[in-house]
C-alpha cells in the first residue's frame, strides 16, 4: 500500500466538501432556471431530482467499483464526470440538456464513501476514525454551504455562473485527488461482480414513480399514463425485490430488513429523507416568489444555514441524548422534531426569520435521527453483514431524497388549484403534510422495534463505537479487528 503525504488528509476532506457542495447546487436556482429557460417550476425540479436519483442508485455501484486497487482510478473518473457534468449544465440552453447535465453531476453523492474507504485504508485506526467522523460532518455541512455560495454567484452573475463555479471546483478535486491520493493494495479488499441489473431496476422503478408523481396532477391521477407509470414502477420494484434476494452479490441484502431495527431505521430514513428535500426544495421557492417574500437567491441559500450548522451539532450531542432517553426514544423525538419544525413554516412561512427558524429546528431533528440511525442498524446486525445493511441504508435515504424533491411538486399542483404559480395556501398545506409523514415516521420508529431497543447504551464508549463502525460500514467497509482494539 502507498503511504500517504502530508496533504493526503486535507485533500480527502476538500475533496469531500466539494463534492457536498456540488450536490446541492440546484435548489435555490430552480425559480431563476424556470425563468431563464420558460420552464415550469415543477420541471425545473428535475435539475434536483436528477442529481439525487442517480446518487441513489450510484452510491452501492461506485462503492463496489471502488473497493480495492480501483477505487483511486474511480476517484478521478467520477470527479471528470462531474466536472463533465458542471460544464454542460453551465452551457445548457434547453431543460432537457441542464438535467443530464446536473444527472452527471450526482455521481459526487456517490464519492463520500471512497474518501472514507481511503482514510481507512492509509491512515492508524484512531486517526482513521477521526477522518471518517469529520468527512461525514462535512458531507452535512456542505449542503448548506452550496446554497448560499451558488446563490451569491448567481445572483452576481447568472445561474450558469454558479454551475461554472461547480465545474472548476470539481475540476480542481481531480488534480488534487490525482496529486495526492495514493494508490490502494491490491489485497485491500475481495472483489464482487457488479449488480447492473439491479441498479437498472430500482434506478428504473424509482424514475418511473416521480414521473408519474410529477405529471400526475398535469395528466390525471386517473389516466391512462399515470396508472401505467405507477404500474411500471410497481413491477419494476418488485423484480428488483427478487433479483435482490436471488443473486449471491445483490446490490442490496434485502433480507436484513427482516431485523426490526434495521427495517425501523431505513423506513424512517426514506420518510424523513423525503421530508428533508421536500422542506429544502420549497422554503428557497416560496422566499423568491414575487408573490411571497421576494428575496434573492442568495438569502434563499442562506435560509440552508442553519439546517447545516443544526443539524452538524445535533449530530454531536446525540449520543449523549440517546442515554439518557434510551436508543428507542431517540428516532421518535427526531422525527417529532422535524415535524414541529414543518408544521410552524405550514403554520406562519409569510417572514424570512420564519424561514430560518424552520431549517433551525427541521437541522436539530435531522442531525439527532441521522446520527442515531447508523449505530441502530450496526447494532442489529452481525458484524460480517454491516457493510451490506448500511449499503441498504444509504440507498433507501438517498431514494427518500429524490421522492422528496418530486413530492414537493406534486403537492403544491394539488393545492394550488390551476394558480400559474403556487399560493401561499399551497405552500402551507404541503409543509403540513410533510410535518404529518414526520410524525408518522415517528410512530412507526416507537412501535416496529417493539422491546429490542428498550435497553439503554451500556456505556459512552459502545454509543460512539456504533456510530463509528455505521460510518465505516457507509464507506462500504468491514470493521476489522484492528480497528477494535
């Protein structure tokens, strides 16, 4: 294995900043792009969900492609196409063109986990943990820089600006990966052979069911093409349910989902997932509507900040929350938290301070379940199947996102009674049922575990131990025993 330099711990985390911000370009934009290329809002959403739906899908394959002598070789193919990706949505004169574009640029949600597996690959196993800790601090933080540093661009310039500035900050985490990111052993980790069908079927299934979420209200939630869509994403789901559980290298181990905790975990993930874009996509519109608070884009990117900073210490004092509430509590008063957060923008959302204070509090709920989750389904499972249970975890979060950015459309169309653009009525009663799925998800994460998390952490250590094998497992990597010691 190639020793690291100086600049190799540096470089993993620049590289991880990037990435995060560059994966959260779109929202504040998409009243600005509609405007610029006379699209509709709700198509325009596509330059978001594009970007989350090929993350999806693309987190569990780059991981695979990545383990081992390759992952250095995937590093800079992937940061190429991203900075592909961020030309050709700066130059995209037409919808359709922005969205592969931006389609491209998803690929960065998939990079996380091998800036992980590469710290834990070069660096002593405590030293190892503390990257790993920081970098998915930072995978949090850079969402809510990429708001307010794009919108500051595009409001300076133009929206194309801002995916310039993607570009080039993309381009410049290539040279730095190919300057300082060693290569891996070849005895690093055993190969798989790649699950492409199963990437294609649930990549297909999901595309299917936003399609029919977003044209739905447009085409009739009766109609021919909405059923057949909905059809469409039923049977393909359903193939990907059993090619998963035929093949000996699935994409995902479905069978884990049978472990109360584990199943908890990822439904929760999926609700609040979808409630997190669906929160993040509307309060940057509604604050730019001339309608409503008419602000730039640049204070629609600020209004992200305090979710960021929030949800970053949350995440800290999690542990600390969860021994004292015990590990079954601690899912429920996240998602409680988030849905109070929701029903005050449903509620009020007619002010800016209004509109920090709902990220502030939606941050605190986030950072509390998001921290919780991976330490939930380590210890539900056995240490050979972690990698393989957070592999599920990481998709069904990510698919949450993409529901959640074409869930917002579909729910403003529905409520905004054919208005050329949404009423504040709208806005008002999609935050509410966002706020009602919160409290939900906060039920089911109470009554599907039943008694097996009943007992409380046995020690300070053993929480911070979960959390930490749960951020390796993200990394697609196995805890060994080294790291145990």
């Amino acid at each position: 294995m190639t020793a690291p330099g100086r600049a190799f711990v540096p470089s993993l985390l620049a590289i991880g900043l990037v990435v995060s911000v560059i994966s959260s370009l779109g929202a504040p934009l998409i009243p600005t792009i509609a405007q610029d290329l006379h699209a509709s809002l709700g198509a325009t959403q596509w330059s978001l969900t594009a970007t989350l739906l090929v993350g999806a899908v693309a987190s569990p394959l780059v991981g695979r492609l990545g383990d081992g002598p390759r992952r250095r070789q995937v590093l800079l193919v992937c940061l190429a196409l991203v900075s592909l990706g961020g030309a050709i949505s700066a130059l995209a004169g037409t919808l359709p063109v922005l969205v592969g574009g931006r389609a491209l640029q998803g690929l960065g949600l998939a990079l996380m986990p091998l800036t992980m597996a590469s710290a834990r690959d070069h660096l002593p196993a405590r030293r190892s943990a503390e990257v790993i800790a920081l970098l998915s601090v930072i995978g949090a933080a850079g969402v809510g820089l990429g708001y307010p540093i794009t919108g500051f661009i595009a409001e300076h310039f133009d929206a194309s600006a801002a995916f310039w500035f993607g570009a080039i900050a993309s381009g410049a985490a290539l040279v730095v990966a190919a300057a300082f990111v060693p290569h891996a052993s070849p005895s690093v980790h055993d190969h798989a052979p790649l699950d492409l069908r199963g990437a294609a079927l649930v990549g297909g299934g999901v595309l299917a069911l936003l399609l029919a979420l977003e044209k739905g209200a447009d085409w009739g939630w009766t109609s021919g093409a909405t059923i057949g869509l909905l059809a469409l994403a039923l049977a393909l789901l359903a193939l990907w349910t059993l090619h998963e559980l035929r093949i000996e290298h699935p994409l995902v181990e479905l069978r884990l989902v049978r472990r109360p905790a584990v199943l908890t975990a990822n439904i929760t993930g999926l609700v609040l997932g979808s409630a997190m874009y669906l929160g993040i996509s509307l309060v940057t519109q509604v604050v730019q509507l001339p309608t409503e608070m008419d602000m730039t884009v640049f204070a629609a990117g600020l209004t992200l900040v305090p979710l960021s900073a929030l949800s970053t210490l949350a995440s800290r004092l999690e542990p600390s929350v969860a021994r004292r509430t015990g590990p079954r509590a601690t899912l429920p008063i996240g998602s409680l938290v988030i849905a109070a957060g929701m029903a005050f923008f449903a509620l009020t959302g007619d002010a800016l301070w209004q509109a920090f204070v709902t990220m502030g509090i939606v941050g605190i709920g986030l950072g509390f379940t998001f921290a919780a989750m991976p330490g939930l389904i380590v210890g539900a499972v056995p240490s050979h199947e972690t990698s393989s249970a957070m592999s599920f975890y990481q998709v069904t979060r990510y698919v949450g996102f993409s529901i959640g950015s074409g869930l917002a459309v579909t729910l403003l169309r529905a409520f905004d009674g054919g208005a050329e653009l949404p009423t504040s009525a709208a806005y008002s009663k999609t935050f509410l049922v966002g706020a009602i799925a919160c409290v939900a998800a906060a039920a089911l994460a109470w009554v599907v575990p039943g008694d097996t998390l009943s007992a409380p952490p046995s020690s300070a250590h053993a929480d911070e131990r979960a959390a930490e094998e749960g951020e390796l497992a993200a990394a697609g990597l196995q805890v060994l025993e080294r790291d145990r010691a």
